[in-house]
C-alpha cells in the first residue's frame, strides 16, 4: 500500500536519509496504530475571552510545516475557509518568537490556548487552531524539544511540500525580486486574487543558476527529507502542493486527519506561475541541457 500522498501516524520508518529522498517510492510500512489515527481533544481556557456555551466543544492543535512558495499561504486560506478552523498564519517570521527554545514554546501555549488573536480566530467555537511553519524558522534547530512538545499537546503534524522543486526555485527567485521590484503598483505581494496581478508578477522572468541547479536541487530535497525524519514520532500527513491542484478531494482527507465535519474549502488566490515552465525562465535553454537526463529531468515537464 503506497504512502506518497498522505502519511498518518508513525509510518516511516527510518531507511536512510537518501532513500527517503524518493518520495513517490515511500511504503506504509508499520500499520498506524488507531490512537494515531484519532485526533486528541483538547478544552482549552483562554485568558483573552470566554468560550461561553463552547466551552465543551473540543478543539484539535495542529501546524502546518512546509517551505517559502510551496503552496502553504493558498492551503492556509482553504482551511480557514472552514467555519471551524483558525490557522494563524506565519507567526514564527518574528525572529524574537525563535530566537531560543523558551521563546517558542511560550509562543506556542498562546497559539493553542486560543489567546493569540488575529483575522483567522475563529474564537469560541473553533474545532481546530494552528498555524504555519516553515522549515528555517527554528524547526529545524530545536527539532528534539518541539517534538517533544508536539507529542506532549497531542499537536498533529501537516507538512506540505512541492514535487516539483524547480517551479518552488522560480517562484522563489520571482518573489525574492518582487520583494525590492514591487511590480503592482509599488506594492509587494507574495499572494494575488486577480489574473491581472498573476500576470504582472510573472512577467518577471529569473535567470536560474544552472552550475549549482542540480546541487541546489538535491539541498532541499535532504532538507526536506531531514525534517520528515525529525518528526517521524508524530502523527503527521504529508501532502504534495501537486496533488491538492489536481484532486481537490485531498482536502476531504486534511478534514477527516484533523477530524473535522466535511465542508467545501474555497480560496480567492490565484496562482501566479500557471503553463510551462519555459515561458517563466530566462535562461530556460542553459537549464533544459543541465536537467536532461538526470534524475530531475521530470521537472522540465507540466505536471499539473
């Protein structure tokens, strides 16, 4: 039985870092236990307001590890399309939020406590809170404690990554120049709602470095393999940005994972880098020779 599209509980098992990198070949090889499988529920006291007659309601903790331009900002919007959900967003962007192990985990009793309040708090009758998290925000640093910790809170696990690493590199070079460009009007955004702005921030066309490509590649690749080994303890899923484009009823199984009532996830983003990838590289031909043939060659294709 494949495990390539979602992972729940302890399913992997540790075979090497290299052959973890082969995520489509991953195997379900220790059965879930079935309190793996089942969400643990939590009646949190907020110090900040009264869950009034939701006090009894329960509520499931959950983050959202991913990487920059992996889809996580367009999937956070989806789940807090949910009536239920608060994701709060990118809270650990703040360096003093990271800075040590105290710091974080002081953080994190907010966050699921219900007491760190911003336009995703769903307040009293929330059903699951959360936030994202990327990989070179301390995660990785103090990787021991916060499992720990996960663990310890029954916090489940969501990572998000791209198959597709060479898109995840233009659209990381494309909004590292919007960043000092800003195309719309002098205005920087990393997410848009029209075509029109999809359109202006994808004119911008990078030149990929094609001596470290393939070295580069592999870097997040073992990055990305280092942190599903790290977490490997917790119940987690794993989803590919990929698949959730091509079949939506991933996100019936996000909703079952964080066992939620099933409800029709909407977002108003629109992808920024849509059709071939030749169309949004300046120097595409430099980076076809460098792939072809490798084991990245995949990556020059449409896969959605």
């Amino acid at each position: 039985m494949l495990c390539g599209v979602y992972l729940y509980g302890t399913c992997l098992k540790h075979v090497g870092t290299f052959t973890m990198l082969k995520f489509q070949n991953i195997q379900l090889i220790q059965k879930p236990s079935l309190e793996a499988l089942i969400p643990t529920l939590h009646y949190p006291k907020p110090e900040s307001f009264s869950r009034g007659e939701c006090a009894l309601n329960p509520v499931r903790f959950f983050a959202i590890i991913s990487m920059q331009r992996s889809g996580s900002g367009w999937f956070e919007t989806l789940l807090n399309s949910h009536i239920n959900v608060s994701s709060n967003g990118e809270i650990f962007s703040v360096i003093d939020r990271r800075n040590n192990v105290s710091n974080i985990i002081q953080t994190l009793e907010r966050v699921y406590n219900l007491d760190w309040l911003t336009s995703a708090s769903k307040n009293e009758c929330s059903a699951a809170v959360g936030f994202k998290w990327m990989l070179n925000q301390g995660l990785m640093e103090h990787h021991r404690e916060i499992v720990e910790y996960f663990n310890h809170r029954g916090i489940s696990a969501i990572f998000l990554f791209r198959r597709n690493l060479l898109r995840r590199m233009v659209s990381v070079l494309a909004n590292s120049y919007d960043r000092k460009a800003k195309l719309l009007n002098g205005t920087h955004k990393s997410h848009v709602h029209s075509e029109q702005e999809a359109a202006a921030l994808s004119s911008y066309k990078p030149i990929i470095n094609s001596t470290s490509l393939i070295s580069d590649l592999k870097e997040v690749e073992m990055i990305t393999a280092r942190a599903l080994e790290n977490f490997n303890s917790t119940r987690h899923m794993v989803l590919y940005y990929e698949d959730l484009v091509t079949n939506r009823t991933k996100l019936k199984d996000v909703q079952e994972f964080l066992g939620l009532p099933l409800m029709e996830l909407t977002s108003r983003q629109v992808k920024i880098h849509k059709g071939s990838l030749c169309d949004f590289v300046s120097n595409w031909d430099d980076v076809n020779k460098t792939l072809n043939g490798t084991e990245y060659e995949r990556f020059l294709h449409a896969d959605y």
